[in-house]
C-alpha cells in the first residue's frame, strides 16, 4: 500500500536484518515480524544522503517511528544512530548523531542535560589529540549556556563530554 501515499517506488534493500522499500516520498522498513516503520521529510533525505555506493544501508533501519523531542523538535532512531530536525538559520535541516553519542546522551540523563545537535558531526584528526569524532549541542531549556560537546579522541579512543553547568563551571566527565 506504499504506493498511494507515497507515490513511485524506487528501490528495495535489506540492511541489518529489515527489508526497506523506498519510494519517491517516503520509506517503509519491515523487521522481525510484522513490526513496520516509516520514514519521510527532511528526516527521509538526510537517511538517503547516508547511503553510498558501498555502504547501501546508510544509517540503517529506523528503530522507531518519527516522535517528538525536545522543545518540539522532530526526532528518529535509526541502527546507525538519530536525526534530529533543528532551526537553522531560519530554516529547518535534519542532523544526525551517531550510534556511539546517542549511547553517550541516554546514559548522560537525555538530551535535557547533553541538548540537541547544532550540526553533524566532524571528523578532525590531528598529529597531537588524535579527534576521531566531534559535536557540538545546545540545551534548549539554557540558551544562555555555551554548547555542550561530545568528543572522541586519542589513541586509544576515549568518549569525552564537556558542558557548561548553569553556575557557569564546566563540567568534564
């Protein structure tokens, strides 16, 4: 039934263990059972931007249906992590967070206490600190606050959170 709501198929693939069909507005995954999801939008464009040639899965199946985040804002969990729809200078754009900072956010106290990402992440490797991932998140509830950032680097890696308390101390972990 894809097809009337969400026009001409595209394309199907099965990446990590659910099938997904993909069609010209939106895309419905099948995993284990009967459980199916969807997704559309922005959140449907950035999950193809995260597809390549050798990597068709992208950012995996979603785990769950599109919800409500923080302040409003829409959210969705895929295998590979979250995208997130954030205001961006006067418009709307969808942001991932990786599997690894999702895990980090969850068990941090949620995005109340990490926020929500200001853009993707980056990759930032140098000869000294050796930055294997790096991103920056506001707290929608204390936009007076400096962004929080999560950060993994060194060799070996190591998962590193800076944010601002609201004493204005900050506070490393």
């Amino acid at each position: 039934g894809g097809r009337a709501a969400l026009a001409a198929f595209r394309f199907g693939l099965v990446a990590g263990g659910c099938k997904i069909a993909v069609y010209d507005r939106g895309l419905i995954s099948a995993a284990g059972g009967n459980a199916t999801r969807l997704v559309r939008g922005l959140i449907l464009t950035k999950w193809l931007s995260l597809r390549g040639a050798f990597d068709q899965a992208g950012f995996g199946c979603p785990l769950g249906e599109e919800r409500t985040g923080p302040s409003g804002r829409r959210v969705q969990d895929f295998q590979g992590g979250r995208i997130y729809l954030v205001a961006a200078n006067a418009a709307v754009q969808a942001v991932i967070v990786p599997a690894v900072f999702v895990d980090a956010i969850e068990k941090r106290g949620g995005e109340t206490a990490t926020g929500v990402p200001i853009a993707d992440p980056v990759s930032a490797p140098s000869d000294q600190d050796r930055t294997w991932l790096f991103q920056r998140f506001n707290r929608p509830s204390r936009p007076d606050l400096l962004p929080s950032t999560l950060e993994i680097r060194g060799t070996p890696p190591v998962l590193w959170i800076e944010r601002q308390s609201g004493d204005l101390t900050v506070e490393t972990r």
